[in-house]
C-alpha cells in the first residue's frame, strides 16, 4: 500500500504564500475556467493548456490487468479438527467414585479417566457370568456361545473395553466398578467429571481432542473464489510466537458465499506436532496463489489519499483530469491492485499526480471548483 502523500502537500501549501507555488512552477497561476466542462457535483477538475500537454510535466498512464498477486492475505480463527474430536458420554445411570484424569491432561487411547459405580452395569456383569455356567449345562456350543455373545455385547454398549470383559470372563468375578476409557489419544477439555457426581444416560463427561493437527477457519471475498482450491499452500501466523511460520494446506471451501459479507467459508489443516497452537487463536494467514489471474492495477505512485480515503486523478480527454475515489488493494513491485473505481483501459495521471493533488488542495481551501492552468513554463519548459 502506498503512503499517504497529500497531507505533505497539504502542510506545504498552507505554510507558504501562493506565489511561491507560483514560482515553482515557473509563472504557471491558477484561474477560474471560462466553459467548464460539467462534472458531477463535488468532483475538481484542472484543465492544461496544449503546450502544457506537451512539456510532459504530468504524465499519464492507462489502467492495465496484470498477474501481480502471488498470495492473498486473510486473517482467521484456529479450531478444531471436527475428525479427531471425540465426547466421552456416559451410557448408563450411576455415580462418579474416583476421577482417574483431569482437564487438561494428556491420554492415550483407552487410559482410564474415571471410576462409575453403576447397579445396571453389575447387574450386566452378573448376566456374563450366568451366561457361562449356560455353557455347562447346554449341549449345544451355538446356543451357548450366542448367550456369552450377548452378554459381553451388553457390557461393551455401558462401556466396558474389551480388555474388562476379558478380565470378567477369565476371572469369573465382577468388577466392583465400571471403568471409563479415552476413546482416543489426545488432550482432555471441559470436563464435568466430580467424584461423588450421580449421571445419566446421555450426561456428556468430557471431551478429548487430538491436537496434532487443527483447522483454521477464513472467509474469502467471492471475487478471489477462482483463486482458491483445495490443497494450496497456506502460512499461519499467530501473535503467540511472532518469529514462527505454521505451514498448511487448504482442505475445505464452502459451498454457498454469505449473502451479508460476499464471503465464503475456508478451512487449512495445520500440522501442530509441538502442541503451540491452541483453538480458539488469532491467525494471520497467507494463501499461495499457483495460478494467479489478472487484477486491474495501477502505478503505486498514481494513487493518493486526503482524510476521505484514496483517489486518482482520471484523464476524461486530453489534458482535462478529474478526481475520482477508488478502493485500493494491496501493492507489488511498484504497482497497486485496484479493488473498485477503476476499469481497464482508463488513464490516471501519473508523473505530476502530487502536484496537482496539491493544487485541488489550494482550490478547496479558496472554495473554487474548476479552474485552468494558463500557458506558461511548466517545469523548465519555454513558452
């Protein structure tokens, strides 16, 4: 993005006596218009002379498409990733005797979390064990078996692993209580697990999350939807670890664009190997554009802004400019992208922008709207 280069001249105009700018410009003053071409209302226009024209003190240059964006820049929460996420609920009425882990506590796959004192998952214990002493008095080892089956499926659904089953039908005892399991390896967060706590069928305990890898959520404006796809390269930054670059890849883009923002939805998968980000971060995050199309863009220099934003000075016809605001995007190797305003094939001046950005300046503050440069030496030119 440029920077602001009017309110240099703002401060120099109002400092000096007009006719020092006069003789900065070498005997060019400044007058009202005799035939004003009409404009629309509140829009200034300078008119030079064709020997002005032709000492080349204010160029132009056309406004151009080019392939000048290599990456957009989005910002973008951390969340995440709904595919490694599993809630521990609990699947039979009873009472929470001893909490085995903690919020925040990393677990593996089946470490157990808390101790549950349940009457209905004793009593599907004792159903095992009079499934085995069926076995010994049936002749049929079908029929038996599909009792012990049954069982066992029964403790699994109040959930019993399968390694408490096993103990059970070895040991041919029961166990005192119901042990629960992580179901996954990962962190363990908003847990609601008290000792001595009664739950329900249906109660969620806790929930354990696998935060090797997490998703950052963007929205993107519609008109950069042809410059995104799945798999491009992502970095994440994040103010937590300013001097340290995430890499990623994008994994989702939604389906319909917000018809309230004129956006669409946007998911990165991030690796997290070191366990440094956290859901619920602040992201600033750049899109590696592969395949970048052309943007309507205009020379960085031509572009100025006042305290009503950004504005160029637009060729209607030969020597006639016009001020006209636009919304400015972001700037490459001396050249800016254009967001609105502007259409291909329209010329701004270039060479000479500052000046007479400080010469509509002068005019405002002398409440004139149209005025004419006479002829005169413009910038080392003879008459």
């Amino acid at each position: 993005m440029c920077a602001p280069r009017s309110w240099r001249w703002r401060s120099f105009v109002k400092s000096l006596p007009f006719f020092l700018f006069a003789g900065i410009l070498s005997g060019m003053s400044l007058a009202r218009a005799s035939d004003p071409v009409p404009m629309p209302a509140g829009l200034l226009q300078i008119r030079l002379t064709p020997d002005q024209q032709k000492s080349g003190f204010v160029t132009v240059a056309p406004v151009e498409k080019r392939q000048m964006e290599t990456e957009l820049r989005r910002t973008g929460t951390i969340n995440f990733d709904e595919d490694k996420v599993s809630v521990v609920s609990a699947r039979v009425g009873g009472r929470e005797v001893k909490i085995l882990a903690f919020e925040g506590q990393k677990v593996q796959k089946d470490d157990p979390l808390a101790l549950v004192y349940s009457p209905d998952y004793t009593t599907a214990e004792v159903e095992l064990l009079n499934a085995f002493k069926v076995q010994e008095t049936l002749h049929d080892p079908k029929e038996s078996q599909a009792y012990i089956k049954a069982a066992e499926r029964k403790l699994r659904l109040l959930g019993a692993s399968q390694a408490d089953v096993e103990k059970i039908a070895s040991s041919r005892k029961i166990s005192k209580y119901l042990t629960l399991h992580a179901p996954r390896e990962g962190v363990i967060l908003n847990s609601s697990l008290r000792a001595g706590l009664f739950m329900n069928p249906g109660d969620q305990l806790m929930t354990v999350a696998d935060l090797s890898s997490l998703l950052v959520y963007m929205d993107i404006y519609e008109g950069d939807y042809p410059l995104v796809r799945r798999g491009q390269k992502v970095l994440l930054e994040s103010v937590a670890y300013p001097d340290k670059v995430f890499p990623g890849k994008i994994v989702y883009l939604g389906g319909m664009v917000d018809p309230n923002t004129r956006t669409f939805h946007v998911r990165a998968e991030i690796p997290n190997p070191e366990r440094l980000l956290k859901p619920g971060m602040f992201a600033s995050v750049r899109i590696h554009l592969d395949r970048p199309h052309p943007v309507v863009a205009v020379p960085e220099k031509a572009v100025l802004r006042d305290e009503h934003g950004y504005h160029v000075f637009v060729e209607s016809s030969p020597g006639l400019f016009y001020l006209r605001r636009i919304i400015p995007g972001p700037d490459e190797n001396g050249w800016m992208r254009i967001e609105s305003g502007l259409l291909p094939g329209e010329r701004v001046a270039v060479r000479g922008a500052l000046l007479l950005e400080g010469i509509r300046e002068d005019n405002l503050s002398r409440g004139t709207g149209t005025f004419t440069l006479p002829a005169g030496r413009i910038a080392g030119t003879r008459p």
